[in-house]
C-alpha cells in the first residue's frame, strides 16, 4: 500500500480524535455551566454539591491536559510524515472530518540544481 494513503488512515484517525477530545472537553465546559445553573434554580447552597463540581474541573483538567497531548502527537506525526517523504497541504476543512490532505509527494529522486 502507498505511504500516502497509509499517512490518510492514520491522519483521519488523528482528525477524529482531536475532534472527540475537543467535543469532549466543550461537553464538559457546558455540563459544568448547567450544574452552577441548577445549583442557583433550586436556590441551594454553595456548599451543596461542591465536591461533585470539584471533580468536574479535575475532569475538566484532565481533558485540557489531553487535548494538549493530541497537540504534540499531531507534530510528532507531521514530523514522521516529512521523515517518510510525504508532502502534503490542505485542500479543505471538512468539521466532521478534519482537514482533507492532498497528496503532493516529494520526487523519489533528488538531483542538484545548479
């Protein structure tokens, strides 16, 4: 199978888990907002649910940390991608699956240019 196509699978793959994480993390950031609502609709205290709330912003930590993970694994990859002589560039930005890479391959070959 050619590299390129080898380089897509993997990089969808990659797309849809940045995708998931940050869906992840937004999900949280807004279940978070809907507990500080109710908390107030039902007129209770602080102190009510507060640990609850605690462990929904170590949650809230652990999905930043792993988003920032995603970020290094992502230019680990670009690099592994130019090691293996892909050449790609973007050809688009599709949100449900990440961006849509064109094969541009470097020439198997190189020759000095004088």
């Amino acid at each position: 199978m050619e590299k390129v196509f080898v380089a897509q699978r993997v990089a969808n793959k990659l797309f849809a888990t940045e995708n998931a994480v940050d869906g992840a993390l937004a999900e949280a950031a807004e279940f978070m907002s809907e507990m500080l609502k109710a908390r107030k609709d039902v007129h209770v205290s602080l102190v009510l649910g507060d640990e609850a709330t605690a462990k929904l912003v170590d949650a809230i930590k652990a999905l930043g940390e792993a988003r920032t993970a995603m970020v290094g694994v992502h230019n680990e990859l670009a690099e592994v991608k130019l090691r293996l002589g892909i050449r790609t560039k973007m050809d688009g930005w599709d949100t449900d699956k990440g961006l849509a890479l064109r094969d541009v391959q470097a020439p198997a070959t190189l020759r000095d240019v004088g």
